[in-house]
C-alpha cells in the first residue's frame, strides 16, 4: 500500500523545488492573463467608441422653412370651396398654382369635407370665417390671398371684415370672391319631419351615423332623398366626394346638414352686406 512520504524524507527535499517553480510558474500565467484580459477591455472600449456616431450639435435656433404652403416671395392663395363641395374642387387649381411658383393651400369649412360640423348652432359666417383665419395662423401663413367660390365667398366676406379690426395683425393681403353677391338667398323649405332626418349627419355617436358608411350604395341611398333622387349627380360623387376609406368604409364629403345650414344661416342671411359694410368703416 502506498503512504505520504514524511516531511524529512529525502524525496519531499527533492520535490520541493520543483513545486516552487510550478508556484512561479502558476504566478506569472496569472499576471499575463491579468495584463491580456486589461488589454482587451481597452480594445473592446476604444473600437466601440470609435463604432459610436458623432454627435450633432443642437441648433441655438430653429429655421423658418419655406414650403408648398407658403413663400418668402409671394403671398400664399388660401382657397374656400361653396355649397356642397370640399377642398378637393380645387385639386386642378392648386396644381396650376404650384406649378407656376404660387404657393396654396385649399381648407375643408367646418361640415364639409374632412372637417367636423362641431355645434350646429354655432355655424355662422364669423364661425366660418374664424375656422378658416385660424388654420391659416396654425400653418404659420404670414401672407396670404383669401380665394372665396359661391358660398366661400360669402365666408371671405366675412374674414376681411374679421380682419379689419386686427389693423397691421391681419395676414390679408387681398381678397377674392368668385360667383357670389351680398343678395340675400331664400332657404328651401324643410318640413319638421325632415330637419329631424338631416340631423343625423351631424358628427356622429350614438344614433347617428353621420358620414361613414359601410358601402358606396348605403351613402347613395341615404344622399338620394337630399338631392331630388338625382341619380345622375348623386352617381358622380363616386370616388370623388364619396370615396373609400381604407378600412373599406365609404365617407361623404357631402353633407345635407351642412348644406341646409349654409342656406339659412349664411346665403339666407344679409352677412354679406354687413361684412361690406364694416369694411367701408375701417381705414387702412
């Protein structure tokens, strides 16, 4: 059987240097891992600062940038559509435009459009006129000439005048009313029946659709009855201001709530004669 040698056995003697040198040995691997594993982390470290971007110094001052909407050269034309249309009547009219270096932009009036009807009681030419002032401001238009067609023209009336008052505030520069008088118009009538109908196409909740439909023929039926069951014109709205949604809905730009509070609280009433009046007041 086999036993530990003692401690003063020549053999121990004999071992004992050999067990320093494999101790020195042991030591110095150690260190030269130490130092190899220092000098890696320090290339690791110094190739990912040298993968990491440069970076950007922050702007003491943000730009004003020109764009299709507006120009430090020319003043921006701000279109408003009439009666039953939308800014998409515009569509060729801004393409001349921007093709021959004239800044525009066409707006949506509140229950036309894109735009929502918001309280019907507040629909009113200062209301109108007020929308259409705002986004210009919102868009960071400086300058601009107000385009008003048909019933827009009536709104553009009522901006200037809205304008007037701001003195040297006022972002008009000029306006044009296109197809429109300050004569008041007479409102079709509208049986109680009828009014109670329109008011579904408000902006929508509980009980009314307003103007989103399933399908292209649930939005023709449902317009039909508020256009003399005009097939031909309630037809050509198709794909133009009755067009698919993505989510394979169908939206109105047409809406007969809209259109009947145009007539009686705008073309019916004598705004315009008012707004021109205000303006024969006000010095420049």
């Amino acid at each position: 059987l086999g036993s530990r040698p003692s401690a003063g056995s020549p053999r121990l003697a004999e071992l004992a240097p050999v067990r320093q040198v494999a101790t020195l040995s042991k030591m110095r691997q150690t260190l030269l891992r130490t130092r190899l594993g220092l000098s890696l982390a320090a290339s690791v470290v110094g190739a990912v600062q040298m993968a990491q971007p440069a970076r950007s110094r922050s702007s003491s001052a943000v730009l004003p940038l020109a764009s299709s909407m507006q120009s430090s050269q020319r003043a921006t034309a701000v279109l408003v559509h009439g009666l039953d249309s939308s800014k998409e009547t515009w569509s060729g009219v801004l393409a001349d435009l921007a093709a021959a270096g004239y800044p525009a932009v066409a707006y949506d009036l509140r229950g036309h459009g894109e735009s929502p009807l918001g309280d019907p009681d507040e629909f009113e030419p200062a209301a109108l006129a007020s929308d259409v002032l705002a986004a210009v401001r919102a868009a960071g238009i400086k300058r601009c000439v107000l385009v008003g067609h048909s019933m827009g023209g009536r709104v553009a009336m009522r901006a200037a005048a809205i304008e007037a008052e701001s003195g040297g505030a006022s972002v008009l520069r000029a306006v044009v009313v296109e197809d429109m008088d300050i004569s008041p118009r007479t409102a079709p009538e509208l049986s109680a029946e009828k009014r109670r109908e329109v008011a579904a196409w408000g902006d929508g909740g509980e009980g009314a659709p307003g103007r989103r439909f399933a399908s292209w023929g649930a939005c023709r039926e449902a317009l039909l009855p508020w256009y003399d069951a005009d097939e031909v014109r309630v037809d050509s709205w198709r794909n133009k201001r009755v067009r698919p949604h993505p989510d394979s809905s169908w939206w109105s730009d047409i809406n007969p709530l809209a259109r009947r509070l145009a007539w009686e609280r705008v073309l019916a009433s004598d705004d315009g004669a008012s707004a021109w009046r205000e303006l024969s007041t006000t010095r420049p």
